[in-house]
C-alpha cells in the first residue's frame, strides 16, 4: 500500500497537533524511574511512544491507559530487571534515554529496534555512559547492557544532542557526585525541566562558549502531573501545508514553543511566511500558543547553521517549502540529518529532484532552489516518517501527484496525520 497525496482546494481548519514525541518519552522513563504516581494528560500515542510504554512497564513501573491520551504511570523508584528484550521499535530517543536511565540501576538489558534502528550510532551514548561504569558487548543494537554503580561525570558535548545529553543525565540521577554536561550549543531542555518537574534540582549556567548542566547524583523523583502540549515537529506539517497550498489558512493548536524547538516558525517568518502566533500561555512549564499559516509566497534564505539544534527534525519539511520559494535556501551544518531514522539528507535531496526540483547536496547540507514545483514521483521513504510527511504535503501543492511508499511508519510520530489533513480538505488518498 502507497499514500498519494494530489493537488488540493484551499486548505482551511482548525487542528490540534499531537502530543510532543520528546515529552511523551521523557513523561514515562522518569515517571517509571520516581516513587509514585504520575499522571500524564496528552501523551503522544504514537508507535514510538508505545514501544517505551511497553519498556518501562518491563522495567516494572505500573502503565496504565485511562482514556486517549490521559495515562498512569507508577513508578518504583527505579528499575527492575526486565525478563525479555526492550525492543524500542523505529525509537531514537526511546532506546538511548532508556539506556541512561537503566544504566544506575544493577540489571542487565537487551536492547533492540527495528532495522532503521539498528544501524543507528550509539556510541555516542555508550561511550560517556562506559565513562560512568556501564558495560555494553557491541556498539550498535542489539546490545546486552550491564548496569549498576555509576560515577559522575564531566561531559563536554561533540554533537549538538539532546539524546545524548538527556542519557548521561538520567543515569547522573543514581551516579555518585555531581554529573555535568557542557553543551557548545544548546539542545531541548526538556530532561532538565521535567526532572525538576519531579523535584531534582538541576543548575543551568553560561560556561563559557557554551552552557553547562550540573545535577547532584541521588536525588529522590517523586511522582507528579505531566501536561504534555502540542509537538512543534509535527504540527509543521498542517502549517507548511497552509503556507503552500494557494487560498489556505490553517490554524494548529496549543503548539508548544520552546524556544529550544522554533527554529523552523524563525526560519518560515525569514522566508516571508504569514505565521502569527496568538493566545500565548503557558502549559506543563512550557511556553505554547496557538499558530496560523496562510498562504504565503516565500522567498529563500539562508538558515544559519547554528540554527540546527532548534529545527533538526524540521529540515525535511522545510526543503519541502522551500521547493516552492522564489530562489535559493541553503541549509549547512546539518551532519545530524544523515543518521536520523534515515538519512534523511539523501532522501530529501532524492525525493525533490524526482518532483522535478533542483537540489545541490553537499556531505554535511543542502541547497535547494525553489519555483513552481512538477511532481510527479513516487518516493521512497526508507521507512521514515517525515520523508513521507514531508513529500505528501508538497504533493499536495505540486502540480502533479505525489506517491509515498510504506506510509505505516507515518504513526510513529503522528498517528492519525492522513485524516487531520484532510479534514483540512486534503486530497490525501490510498494508492496501490
Ligand atoms: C530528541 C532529540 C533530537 C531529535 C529527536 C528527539 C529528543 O535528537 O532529532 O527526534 O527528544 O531529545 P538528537 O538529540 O540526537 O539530535
């Protein structure tokens, strides 16, 4: 089964994205690793998400699903040893969150995922969580995890990662003495604000050129209320689908707006876009708000590098705006993008040239030059969500259609996407 999304009326609506995919996973590994009940409201029930439902509840918390979206987590205050595999799916951030949080307790893990998964680095997390006192018998998945008694550690990032910076963290929590994470740039903070959300005290300074997290090993977590908002990642979808469809106006609610998480509205409101904010508050210690995108003639820019934390998971969707801009974005010092649940560089810059765009790929970028955009392609997504998401919308705004293979994996982070853009008044349809 294919997805093939056509050229479409006037979008127009009024939507709701779903829950944060980073939220959602950090609600139930730090529920799962405090003493008592949390509650979470808006939880993310994506394919992800599940998979670390299913992990923490293996590591012996309570998961309880008590109407759609509204679950129970009962923690025990650490984790225990779980009798099979913790298979993370397609999840980035579930398994290398979940290796941190497991490496302070004394139990021996399996971890595993998907074939994306698999071939994804996690050295980078290994290697300072090694630092601490864990043990691993390979460098990619599957791998046997030995945790236990855990040092602290002086960290000092290499790769602009929350993932990263999120693992030594949680595993900082049972370490001994006071674990730092210096980062050059500055990733979501989400880890920082939810454990303190859960009574760790975490300190947060400029150091230097960069900043640096500190948090004293040991600390209790106790069980509490977690308001998940809307993800800035997904709700990009309906609004670069406003923004390129001629006539719309597309209105996604209670988007969250960490600053950490807008380099994309930043880089839109660059290029031209009509992107207003409205009914800003705040919601689960976040910043959220109300955003409207209408259609928009864009004009290229270029993003600056140092941008890339705050958007990494956006690229694909603006490459997709940007295919219909007046001249050239250019986007560098995105290395990231090639190991993320594909590389997700090479399939952009494939998928554009076969809808007839002019892309220029460098190692670590790319350039694309925007106008009127043909279609016409069917484009593999190597399974990864928003390959498929992103093409669909620009199939949407092409001339001709556009046809996306294995458009299951879509649910990972956005369950329920096909039918929230139509009812936007999409012409997104099943194909063989
Ligand atoms: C995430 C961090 C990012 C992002 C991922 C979610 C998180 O990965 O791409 O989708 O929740 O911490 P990196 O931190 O590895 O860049």
């Amino acid at each position: 089964m294919k997805l093939t999304a056509r050229p479409s009326p006037p979008l127009a609506g009024v939507v709701r994205a779903p829950g944060d995919k980073s939220i959602s996973h950090r609600a139930l590994i730090i529920g799962a690793m405090a003493t008592g009940v949390t509650e979470i409201d808006g939880l993310l029930e994506g394919d992800d998400i599940l998979a670390t439902a299913r992990a923490v509840e293996a590591f012996g918390a309570t998961v309880e699903r008590l109407g759609a979206g509204r679950w129970r987590v009962t923690g025990q205050g650490g984790f225990r040893q779980p009798a099979g595999v913790i298979d993370c799916g397609n999840a980035g951030t579930g398994v290398r969150l979940l290796m941190g949080a497991a490496a302070g307790y004394p139990i021996t893990v399996t971890f595993d995922g998907d074939a994306s998964l698999r071939k994804r680095p996690m050295g980078r997390v290994m290697d300072p969580l090694r630092d601490m006192g864990a043990g691993f018998d390979a460098d990619r998945l599957p791998v046997v995890q030995t945790g236990g008694t855990l040092a602290a550690l002086d960290h000092i990032q290499t790769v602009a990662s929350a993932q990263v910076k999120s693992a030594i963290l949680l595993a900082g929590v049972n370490a001994t003495g006071v674990t730092s994470v210096i980062e050059p740039v500055r990733s979501r903070d989400h880890s920082e604000r939810m454990l303190r959300a859960f009574g760790a005290e975490v300190a947060v300074e400029a150091s230097g050129t960069g900043w640096q997290i500190r948090l004293q090993g040991g600390q209790a977590l106790t069980g509490t209320a977690v308001d998940v908002p809307g993800d800035p990642s997904s709700a990009a979808f309906p609004l670069a689908a406003g923004l390129m469809v001629p006539g719309s106006t597309v209105t996604v609610e209670g988007v969250m707006l960490n600053p950490l998480r807008t380099g994309l509205f930043e880089t839109w409101i660059e290029m031209g876009a009509d992107l207003t904010i409205s009914n800003r508050r705040l919601a689960g210690g976040e910043a959220v708000g109300d955003l409207t995108a209408r259609h928009s003639s864009l004009t290229g820019v270029v993003v600056p590098p140092e941008r890339a934390a705050a958007m990494i998971d956006e690229y694909p969707i603006l490459a997709a705006t940007a295919a219909l801009a007046e001249g050239r974005t250019v986007m560098r010092g995105i290395g990231e993008m090639r190991v993320k649940e594909s590389d997700r560089i090479a399939l952009m810059a494939a998928g554009l040239a076969a809808c007839g765009v002019t892309v220029e790929e460098e190692p670590e970028g790319f350039t694309v030059t925007g106008g009127p955009v043909r279609g016409g392609a069917t484009v593999t997504t190597h399974g990864d969500h928003r390959i498929a998401m992103s093409h669909l919308v620009l199939g949407l705004a092409a001339a001709e259609p556009v046809t996306v293979d294995e458009p299951g994996m879509i649910a990972t982070s956005f369950p329920g996407f096909v039918e929230l853009m139509r009812g936007l008044g999409a012409d997104i349809a099943t194909t063989e």
